[in-house]
C-alpha cells in the first residue's frame, strides 16, 4: 500500500499553497482520499506521478528529451 501524504506536507515538497494542492485535487491532476470530513491525503504515488508529468512538459517546452524520449533514427547501412 502506498504511502498517504497530507496536504499541507505536499504544498511543501511542491512549493505551493494549501490551497493551491486543493486545485490540483478538483482539477483531477492529483488524487486523493477523503479519510473523514475534515481529512484528506493524497497517495505518494499521485504525487510523484504528477511530478513525473511536469518534468516531462518542462522537457518538451525546452526542448530537453530523455534517451527513451527520442525517436529512433533509421539504421544507416555501410557498404
């Protein structure tokens, strides 16, 4: 089972409000689990998922890909 974070300990690994995780939570980018009314966490694995896809847009936006980001190029044939 994954590890559940709260969210004020998420706005800090982020860098961002409270408030701005809640975003993130209604706007589907981050998942999370109601533990009562007035408790929530998100899954570690949520989180570094979410973080996984900014790096990946950073990248493209820069033009920075990854070894298994780039296309192949076609074998060149010696004679």
């Amino acid at each position: 089972m994954t590890e559940l974070l709260r969210v004020s300990r998420v706005a800090k690994w982020l860098d961002v409000t409270k408030k701005r995780v809640y975003h993130l939570i209604q706007e589907g980018k981050l998942e999370a689990v109601r533990l009562g009314p007035r408790q929530m966490r998100i899954p570690r694995d949520s989180l570094e998922a979410y973080m996984q896809r900014l790096r990946k847009e950073r990248q493209q936006e820069l033009g920075v890909y990854e070894e298994e980001d780039l296309p192949k190029s076609p074998a060149v044939q010696r004679r």
